[in-house]
C-alpha cells in the first residue's frame, strides 16, 4: 500500500497517519538490520507492534499496510 492510501486509512481509523505509513515501510523491509533499528525505535515510542492488538496487522503478525 503506497503513503497515500495509509493516510486514508489512518484517516478512517482516526489515528496519525504517520503510524501507518511507518509500520507499513518496516512490513516492507527486507533488510533485518533496519528492521530491528525500525523496532528500537517503536518500542522507544510505545508504539504497538503490527500484528498485536492496536497494531493494525492479521493474526500472522503481518501489516495490512
């Protein structure tokens, strides 16, 4: 899903968009090192983990971004 449409979704859901845009750029990621920097940093934050409740992924711990 490209920045656009996970504005729009963060819109509909009524959280920051930011949110979504970020945990759907760490869904995409396949280097493990900038994932595990995209980690420290949402744990820094509290942010939920995609795939947790609140977090906005499925039950295999996926984005939907």
């Amino acid at each position: 899903m490209d920045d656009f449409a996970c504005i729009m979704v963060a819109k509909i859901l009524g959280i920051d968009g930011m949110i979504v845009i970020a945990a759907a750029q760490m869904a995409r990621e396949k280097n493990q090192a900038r994932k595990d920097v995209g980690e420290d940093l949402r744990k820094k934050m509290g942010r939920p983990r995609p795939g947790r409740a609140g977090g906005g992924g499925d039950a295999d711990g996926e984005s939907k971004c």
